[in-house]
C-alpha cells in the first residue's frame, strides 16, 4: 500500500515563527517513520520552501508555491503532490483561519480546526463571548480600540470597577505575547501602550491573583467524537504570570504537572467545559484550552483556546493526552486519520 504523503507546514509570518519551527521538529521526526513528508519552511515573509529536514532555512531549500488539490510547485516546473497539509502554525496567519481558508480555497484536506472555528478561537473576546454564551464562567473585561478616540479617564474609571490586578493584553495574539500584568493605576496607560505596539483591538482584563493556570487537552478521535484529557498544571518559579519569557527563554520559569492537583470535582467540571467549549466553537482536530483558578480551587475560569498547541513531545498538549493512555504517535495518527475522514 503507497505510504501517504503529507505537507508539514511550519515557521509563518506570526511573532511565534520560533516556537512553530521547534515543535513541527518532533511531529516530522515521528510522522517519517510512517508517511512520506514534506516539510515545508515559511519564512516570516510568506514564502514556502520545501526542506529535506525540518528546520529553519537553509541555502538547500526549494522554493516551492501551492497549487489546487494538493499540488505544490517549485520555481522549475517539479509538481509535489500532498494527501494531507497538517499546519503546526502558531498564531496569526497560521492559527487564525488564514491558513485553513487557503486549504479550503485550494480543496486540500487539513489537520485542524477550519477557518470560521480558527478565526474565533483567535479571537480572544469573541472567545469570551462564546464561553459567557455557554455557561462557562469567564472574569469581566472590556475591550479597547486603537482606531476610536479614547478617553482615559473613563478607561481608568473602568479599570477601578474591575479592580486590580488586571491584565492588558492584545485581542488575538498568542503565547502570552504583548501582555502585561497591571497592580496599581499608574502601570495601566504604559500597559495598554505596549498593546497597542501588537494589534489595534486589545483586552483590559480583570485578574485572578495568584491564579493557578490549568490546561485541558481535546482532541476528536474520529468525525464528530471528541476526547478531553486529564488537567494539567504550570507551576510558576520565578515569574508573575506565564509571559512569553517564563514559557520559552526562562529554563527555570515553570514546571509541568499532569495531572494537576486538583479535586476530582473540579478536574471532571474542567473536562467538560472542555468539551462543551470546543463543541460551541464548531472545533475539529485538537485544541487545549486554558483556565485560571483561584488558588483555593473553588472558582475556575475560562482563559483562552489554542487550536494548534504546541505539538513538540516536551509540549503540553501531547503529555496531556498521554496522561489518558494515548502516546505521542498514536495522538499524531488520530489526527491524521479524523481528518482525511472528515467529509
């Protein structure tokens, strides 16, 4: 039986280029040993080049542009032909339906959630808004336009009804990026300047001191059926909150615990409102989606969606699942027989 062939894509145009490239590393080193791959490098420009090893870019790539069904062409005239494109594309122009609306347009199958659902979960308010919709409680916010004429005192008004600490935070950007933790009132005009430097619609969010961060991992292990995971938990060392430092660049920023330390209570209201969340959206494919708790465990929180995890074996997401008994190939294998499934 001919071995499938299937596109990793991996890098993009978002401020998470790094993280992308370093967690497709494992998915292509894993998915070799089964499939035929194309591991494809787009720079932070937009152009694709086909790698004979995953990897940032070298002088030995092809470039090479997609065509329909599946198709892809390099600069000679050489056609490559995919069964399957699986993005491991953080963040915008990966993440945020942009991808998935070219995989629509060129009619190849994906791995993922498509592009209305990809959009959304973009979306942090949007997200909120669906979770509020669904009865998941989620911490009161109000958002912030660079393009309207702003009025600061009502914004600091706004933000003593919220109480402090709050945190800003630009709308649809991921990996704890742009984002500010704010304690006091003079902090906050300097913190939603910084936002606004990332994207023109941004957060002003009310914060959970000490809040506890817990992730749920779901995946759908065929058309239509979705499995949530056990929770897991980032133990915080050095740092106010999971920044974009604490995650990546700190190597004592945090610690990963599956499962957290939670009541059984809690851990099986968490996985619901997993599910229950994924399925609001319109979700396919995968997702972890994250909650603030406070630190007594009573109160529990909506926070955000990512639907394309980290994907790396160190990665949340794969050590979620592999807590309910699925092993990092056997989750890649999943995904990629759901979604050739998929009609």
């Amino acid at each position: 039986m001919k071995a499938l062939t299937i596109a990793i894509l991996y890098g993009g145009k978002s401020t998470e280029h790094e993280v992308s490239v370093h967690s497709a590393g494992d998915v292509c080193k894993e998915l070799q040993k089964r499939y035929k791959i194309l591991p494809i490098f787009i720079s932070k420009t937009g152009q694709w080049f086909l790698q004979k090893a995953c990897g940032f870019k070298t002088k030995n790539d092809i470039e090479i542009s997609p065509l329909i069904n599946g198709n892809l062409i390099d600069k000679n005239g050489k056609k490559y032909k995919a069964d399957l494109f699986f993005p491991v594309l953080h963040g915008t122009f990966g993440e945020d339906g942009c991808m998935q609306g070219l995989f629509e347009t060129l009619g190849v199958k994906y791995i993922g959630c498509k592009v209305l659902a990809s959009a959304l979960a973009m979306n942090k308010e949007l997200s909120k808004e669906i979770a509020a919709k669904s009865k998941i409680p989620v911490l009161p916010w109000f958002s912030l336009n660079k393009n309207e004429k702003l009025n600061k005192r009502v914004i600091l008004q706004n933000a003593k009804k919220l109480g402090y600490p709050i945190f800003v935070k630009p709308n649809s950007l991921g990996s704890s990026v742009g984002i500010t933790k704010v304690k006091k009132e003079s902090e906050l005009l300097p913190a939603i300047k910084k936002a606004f430097e990332f994207e023109n619609h941004i957060l002003v969010e009310k914060g959970l001191d000490n809040a506890r961060e817990i992730f749920c991992a779901v995946i759908e292990t065929a058309p239509g059926i979705f499995k949530a995971s056990a929770c897991g938990e980032l133990i915080k060392s050095d740092s106010e909150f999971f920044d974009y430092e604490t995650k990546y660049h700190n190597p004592h920023g945090c610690d990963m615990e599956i499962p957290a330390k939670l009541p059984k209570k809690v851990q099986t209201q968490l996985r619901e409102y997993t599910k229950k969340f994924f399925i609001a959206l319109g979700g396919t494919g995968l997702s972890r989606v994250d909650f603030l708790i406070s630190l007594d465990g009573k109160r529990a929180y909506f926070s955000e969606i990512n639907t394309i995890p980290g994907l790396s074996k160190t990665s949340l997401f794969p050590n979620l699942l592999k807590e309910e008994g699925l092993p990092y190939a056997k989750q890649l294998d999943i995904l990629i027989k759901t979604a050739l499934n998929r009609g």
